[in-house]
C-alpha cells in the first residue's frame, strides 16, 4: 500500500476530497476511483471513509450556520433505510461489484438529467413531497454506505430546491459528517460478523492519516474557489461533476 505511485494517487484523490467537501460539492466522487485503485474489497468504502470525515469537519466547521435542517428531517429515516439496504448488501456478497457501480451510475445520470432540464427551464422549485425524499432518502443512504457515492443524489435533491450555494454547502456538510460517523460502528460490526473482510486496518488508517495534509489543503482551496464561484455557474459545475462520477461508476 506504501508505494510512491499510491501515495501520489492518495494525496491527489484527498485534495480533491477536500476541495468537494468545501468549495465543489459533486467533486469527491472523482476521487473514488482513484482510492478504489488503492484499496482492495471492503477497504475501499472503510479506507476511505477517514478522508470524508477529516474534510467534513473543515466543511462543518465553516458553513455549519447555513444548514438547512427542515430539508434534511424528511429524508432522515429514508436515509436509515438506505443503510439498512446497505448493510444487507455487504452481508450478502462481501464487497461492492461491478452490478452495484452500473446501477448507481445510471441512477445518478437520471437524476442528473432531470435536475438539467429543470435548470434549463428555469422550472420554480418545489417542497420535497413523501416520494420525493423517500427515493433520494433511499439511495443517498444505500450509495453512501456501500460505494461513498451520494455525493450526486444529495446534490441533485438540494439543487431541485433551488437552494443558495451557502446553504447547500452547509445543508451537505452537516448531512455527511452526521452520516459518515454513523457508518464506523455499522462497518465494525459488518467486518466482525460477516465474511468478506473488514473495512479498517491498521495499515489504512496509518495510509489515512498521512494523507490528512492533502485533505487540510484542497479544504483550504475548496473555500477559496466557493466565494469566487457564481451561483448559476456553481450549479453547473456541480451537475457537470456529478454527470462525470456517474459515467465513471458506468464505464
């Protein structure tokens, strides 16, 4: 795992984490393909996790004034649902595979799709209904927990809302720090009690911790972007990006 061209790769897919989590929402999602070529099986969800948690906190840290809960209560147990959905899926065949990813790419592309239509039209947002938070609920939940890929399903949600930047990042930040730490004792006990390996090592987590520098300056950087980003070619950007994991997940 300590080689020269993993801790490139490590330190560039961080930075990128930290940009995403603070500046570019949709961004960390290009990095999953990079820490999947890192880490092996059920690593890749639980050595990556770290990473998203240390740029959360910078993310919280800063725009934690500009959450909007009364967006995030409705799909809270829909959220749980999708964990539990998760939680079946590791038990039942060990690690994420190729099935998973196509599915989760095609889902994040429709959804995309119809946000762009939608940005296009310039269509007036709407309260999210009961179907509306129990489906982005769900698979941000069960994409979060297998593949740390709801970065474009959460995003697509919040944009449908037409919501300011600020309080996107800020909706964003608290829902993914809340959510990640809820994945730790939910991957301890799956690695101990279900075969298909655990999610943690000793070695991830030392690989982690010397990647937190690229994490602390692609935060930094995120934030700088953020206020020299704006709103409608934030919005965008975040579409764009969101588009692009989804065909990565695909292809």
């Amino acid at each position: 795992m300590f080689t020269a061209a993993n801790l490139a790769l490590g330190m560039t897919a961080a930075f990128m984490v930290g940009v995403s989590k603070t500046g570019i929402p949709g961004g960390a999602l290009l990095a999953v393909p990079m820490f999947a070529m890192i880490f092996e099986g059920r690593l890749i969800a639980g050595g990556t996790l770290p990473i998203l948690i240390a740029a959360d906190l910078f993310a919280v840290a800063w725009y934690h004034t500009h959450a909007r809960w009364d967006l995030l209560r409705p799909i809270a147990p829909w959220v749980g649902l999708g964990f539990v959905a998760g939680t079946a899926f590791f038990v039942a065949i060990g690690a994420a595979s190729r099935s998973l990813e196509v599915t989760i790419g095609a889902i994040v592309l429709f959804i995309v799709g119809l946000q762009t239509v939608r940005l296009i039209r310039r269509t007036p947002p709407r309260a999210p209904s009961t179907a509306t938070a129990a489906t982005y609920g769900t698979a941000g939940g069960f994409t979060t927990f297998v593949a740390n890929a709801s970065g474009p399903v959460i995003n697509t949600y919040l944009i449908g809302l037409d919501l300011p930047k600020t309080e996107l990042v800020g909706t964003q930040a608290w829902f993914y720090l809340v959510v990640n730490l809820a994945k730790i004792p939910l991957y301890l006990a799956i690695g101990a009690l279900a075969a298909g390996g655990v999610f943690f090592t000793a070695e991830s987590l030392l690989f982690d911790l010397v990647l937190i520098p690229a994490v602390v300056i692609g935060a930094f950087a995120g934030r700088a972007i953020f206020t020299r980003v704006p709103q409608r070619a934030f919005l965008i950007l975040v579409l764009v990006l969101s588009a692009a994991g989804g065909l990565d997940l695909l292809l």
